[in-house]
C-alpha cells in the first residue's frame, strides 16, 4: 500500500514539474521578444537623428564664415575712412581765407599817449569808482569831474591825466587839451599789512592796499 501511494505521488508532482518547465519556457521567449523588437526601432531612431543633427551642423558650418565676411567688409571701410581728409583741407582753405576778408588797416592811425602811475595808496576798488566816471571824456571835462570829486582817489587820477597831456605835447607834438581818454585802468598793486593792538593782548590786522594806474589818450576826431 505504501509503495502504490509513493508511485501516485510521483507521477502527480512529475506533471506539475512539467508545466511549470513548460509555463517557464514560455515566458522567457514572451518577455525578451518585444523587448528586441523595441529595441531595433530605438535604434533607428537614434542613427536618423545622427544623420540629422549631422547636416544641421554642416550648414551652420556653412553660415558662420558669412558671418564672418560681414565684419572684413566693416574693417575695410574703417581703413578707407582715413584715407578721406576733405575736412581739414577746407579748415585751412578758410583759414587761409579770413586774412584775405579782413579790412586792410588804415595807413594813418590815431596816436595814443601813455602815461602810468604805480604804487599808489588807494584801494583799487575806490579808485575804479573815479576811473569809470572819467573814461572816454574830453579831457576838459574830466578834469572839471575831478576837482570837485569828493574821493581822495580823484587827485592822483587828476595828476595823471595833467601827465599823459604833457607827455601828448612833448614827445608827441600834440595839443594837450585837445585829448580824449581812450582807456583807463585800475590794477591791484602790493598790500601793505599792519597790525593795531587791542585790549587783552589781541592784534588785528590793518591791509594798506597799493594800485597801479595806466591812461592812454588819443586826439579827439574832427567831425
């Protein structure tokens, strides 16, 4: 009895090895077949898009040396500026051509009689207000103007136009009271600094300020 139930047993775990040997063998092919089928479309694929990104890259090649070209024409243009000057031959054909424009001079021009009086004592801005009163007047009439001025600056001023007449009459054969005054000018000449003393010990400072005055006269022009 015991053998007839081995026997049984046998054969009923021999069929089941079988089926499953059997279901094994089947699936192996089922699972490896679409995975090679797939694989060859990948593959495809991947050589397309070689052969695709390989012209792509050619006709960049291609477009780069254009673009390339474009700047040699800009350098060339650049080395033709230079060679272009029409602007500063003009600037010196005009240059050339102010002299030419200009008036001639008059052959017989006005005499000026100079005189000049430096190291005044005045401040230069007292004597500017005197100096600005009397230019460009007759002499006749500038003198007048400063003998009845009440600023000290008006007596040295005063002097100096008497000065430049007599110049006028010595050097320069001219009638002294037939003058003009021309220009007039007022100039700041050294400071003189001092010190006064004051209470507790303290100084303050005195400037005595200097001037330099220049006239030039001309003849007054008939009408």
């Amino acid at each position: 009895m015991a053998d007839e139930k081995d026997k049984k047993e046998k054969k009923a775990a021999a069929p089941k090895e079988e089926k499953t040997a059997e279901a094994k063998a089947e699936k192996k092919p089922a699972k490896k077949a679409p995975a090679k089928k797939e694989s060859k479309p990948k593959a495809q694929k991947k050589e397309a898009a070689k052969k695709d990104s390989k012209p792509a890259k050619k006709e960049s090649a291609k477009k780069e040396p254009k673009a390339d070209k474009a700047p040699k024409a800009d350098k060339d243009d650049k080395a033709e500026k230079p060679a272009k000057k029409p602007r500063r031959r003009s600037r010196k054909a005009k240059a050339e051509e102010k002299p030419a424009k200009r008036a001639p001079r008059k052959p017989e021009e006005l005499p000026v009689v100079r005189a000049s009086a430096r190291y005044v004592r005045v401040a230069p801005r007292k004597a500017r207000l005197v100096a600005d009163q009397v230019r460009g007047l007759h002499i006749e009439k500038a003198r007048a103007l400063l003998a009845f001025s009440p600023r000290d600056a008006a007596q040295d001023i005063h002097k100096l136009i008497d000065s430049a007449a007599a110049n006028a009459e010595n050097n320069h054969d001219l009638v002294g009271d037939e003058m003009r005054i021309s220009t007039i000018t007022v100039d700041e000449g050294p400071t003189l600094r001092r010190f006064r003393p004051r209470a507790l010990g303290r100084a303050t400072p005195i400037n005595k300020r200097t001037s330099h005055i220049a006239v030039a006269l001309t003849p007054v022009e008939d009408d």
